[in-house]
C-alpha cells in the first residue's frame, strides 16, 4: 500500500520526481527515516522559491520523521553551476559566516530543532568537508566518478557552453559527500531537492551504493514559478524573502494575497497546512469570493512562516489599507532621521524601498509612488519633513515613514 505520507504529499503537488517510488514507499512503511534538505548560504534569508522544498522537510517532520538541514559553507566555497550561466562570485569567510546565520532562522520557521525523537539537526558540509586535503579527497573519492557521466548532467552541459570552470565542476562530487557523510553519521536515507538539482542529487546515491552497498533515495519538487512562469529567486529579482529583516511579515502577507487566480489551489497545497478537502471547496470559490480565499491563503502561509500573532498583524494592516477601520499600526514602519526636506529619489532609497536612485527614478516617472495619497511623477519633487509620511509603492506596498529630528 502507498504510504500515507506518500499519498499526501503527491494530493498536494510537492512530488515532481523519485529515484525509487517503490523503495521509497517500502521504507516509509517500514518506520522512520532521517531525510535532508540542503542550501547553500549565498544570502543571509531563504525566500518564498525556498519554501516548496522547507514545507516538504516540514511534512515529514509533522509524519514522525526526523529532518536534517544542511547550510552548505563548503559548496557555497565552489559554487553551483545549476541553472546558471557564469559562475558565482567568490565569498569571504564572514559573509558566509554571517549568511549562514540568517539561513537558520529562515529553515527554524518550518521546522522544529529540539531533543525530541524527530528533532531536526543542523548541520554545515564545511565541518567534515574542510577536513580533506586535495590529494586526499582525490584517492579516496576520485575512481567513483567518471568523466562521461558527469559531462552528461544538465547543469554542466548548459555551463560548458559558458566556460565552465574546474572549480564548479566539482560541485556535484561534494553534494555526493554530503549524501554520504550523512547516510553514515546519522543513517539518512532520503535527499529531498528543487527540480534544479536532480543531478547533483542522485549523484550521491551512486556513491553510497559503491561505498556502502545500500540503496538511498532522491525526491524532488517542482520549482515555484511566478505569474510570468519564472524561477523565483533573487538572481530573478522577484524573490520575497523569509526573515523579518528582509521582508516584513504584512509583505509575506501580500504576496499570497495576491496570487494570480490560476495559482491559488496549488498554493493552498503547497504553502498552508490546510486539508485536502477543505482546499477541494475553497477552489470553487470564483469572483468576490476568491479574494476571500486568498485572504486565506495568505494567512495560513504567514502563520506556518511567521507566527500566529504576525498573521494576525499582516491581516489587520490590509484591512487598514484596503477596507479601512482596523489597526494602522500593523502598517511596515521606517524610522527616518531627517531634518530638511529631502529630493524624492534620495527619500525613496534613503527608506529602502528602493537599491538604487535609478530603480525609484524609473518607478516614479511610471506614477507608481504615491506619497501621503498623492501620487508622484516628477523626479525633482520635494518631500518635507514632517512626523509620520505614509509611502505607496504600486497598488500593494505600503510603508509608513516616522520622522526624527
């Protein structure tokens, strides 16, 4: 028989492809397993495209399952050649260190880290990894490799029209390791994955059985898409991301808010804890009726990410904005020193809305910043300093400005 959780998880969409669906399902009808999911920590917080693969380690957790996750400080020392077209720039120590760290708090939201029988372990690659010398790794891993088979991978076939270097093409060997190393420590069975890194996945299966003579398993999720049909991610620039400090809780909010009509079903099912046949009746909603599902939506990706009382929060500030009456302090706050008036260009990136004076120029001259209601197109126009300045930015995202002299 399908194992339960199997049956769940492929109801909801999460499964897009298995290197053993009968092993697989044979050893989940078996009893626990352990099963990981890696990252490497290229940013200092996960974003929304992450969150396909946190909500699947999350199911199996929620299962009785015990979850592993990887940050990866030594791949992130290599750089991944998947989906890319030149190779990634070079980090220090302590922005690894400090990505790192932000990494942990965004997988801490989806998944429980404690004592208990299912406790998630934290783990980074660069603790075993750091370990080995070049020769080393060489004579003890090189003859389980071959040539052909790793030229034969997407994700070096697309790079080597590229200039792939040496370097990255080291990458899918490391991921293999990892596989090992944690099938060996801890007795994980199951490498969970985007659709993106199916290659450098199964990769360690190979080497586990060559070393070990057993049979370990590679699921993978489809990747998350936006309205175009586009990877989300920051290389994409339509990334929302996980952690407070990059994307307030009302933002995370509105994001599933407004989820193109199309998507709402699959979102339910992949972002929200909610049943299957709830999801079933909420998907017959059309019209005035599917924007209160989003509402939803909205509200029960927000709670898994963010906490009930900041869903609570995020709820109230949309209503304050776009029903009116309820609670204008759940609006996202910048505390700006500013004593002279300031050019609306300066203003704009001063509070962050904007990287650049280029990005709020080209936003302003297409009239979309309204500043305290009155939309703005003139790149010369002048904002006066005065206590509290409500910033709109497009029809959705709203920033409440406090002033200090």
């Amino acid at each position: 028989m399908q194992n339960e959780l199997l049956q769940e998880l492929e109801a909801r969409g999460f499964i897009n492809q298995c290197s053993n669906m009968d092993g697989l399902n044979q050893a989940l009808n078996a009893g626990k397993i352990t099963v990981y999911w890696g990252t490497d920590p290229t940013g200092d917080s996960l974003h929304v495209g992450h969150v396909a693969s946190l909500m699947l380690l999350h199911w199996f957790q929620k299962y009785g399952h015990r979850p592993i996750a990887l940050v990866g400080g030594a791949t992130a020392r290599i750089g991944d050649p998947s989906g890319r077209d030149k190779g990634r720039p070079m980090m220090t120590d302590e922005e690894i260190a400090h990505n790192s760290a932000g990494l942990r708090k965004s997988i801490s939201k989806f998944i429980k880290f404690d004592d208990s029988e299912n406790g998630a372990i934290m783990v980074d690659n660069y603790d075993w990894m750091k370990n080995y010398g070049h020769i080393e790794f060489l004579a003890k891993y090189g003859t389980d490799f071959t040539i052909p088979r790793m030229l034969a991978m997407e994700s070096v076939k697309k790079r080597l029209e590229t200039g792939m270097t040496f370097l990255e093409f080291n990458y899918m060997t490391f991921q293999a390791v990892d596989f090992l190393t944690l099938y060996n420590e801890h007795n994980c069975i199951l490498q969970l994955c985007g659709a993106d890194q199916w290659g450098n996945s199964v990769t360690g299966i190979d080497l586990i059985r060559k070393k070990c003579g057993k049979e370990v398993f590679v699921l993978s999720t489809a990747l998350i898409t936006d309205s175009k049909g586009e990877k989300i991610g920051k290389s994409a620039g339509n990334a929302v991301w996980v952690n407070e400090d990059k994307a307030s809780p009302y933002e995370y909010y509105q994001y599933f808010r407004n989820t193109p009509d199309d998507l709402v079903e699959k979102f339910l099912k992949i972002f929200t804890e909610i049943p299957l046949d709830e999801i079933a009746e909420l998907s017959k909603k059309r019209d005035a009726e599917l924007n209160e599902v989003k509402k939803r939506l909205a509200f029960a990706a927000t709670e898994i990410a963010h906490g009930h009382d900041a869903a609570v929060a995020a709820e109230s500030a949309a209503a304050a904005l776009f029903g009116g009456g309820a609670n204008m302090e759940n609006v996202p706050q910048y505390d700006l020193k500013m004593d002279t008036p300031m050019g609306i260009l300066d203003f704009l990136t001063a509070i962050k809305m904007f990287d650049s004076k280029s990005e709020a120029r080209r936003m302003v001259e297409q009239g979309g910043i309204q500043i305290d209601g009155e939309k703005i197109t003139n790149k010369d126009f002048v904002v006066e300093p005065r206590e509290s300045i409500m910033v709109q930015r497009g029809k959705k995202v709203f920033l409440r400005v406090n002033v200090t002299k």
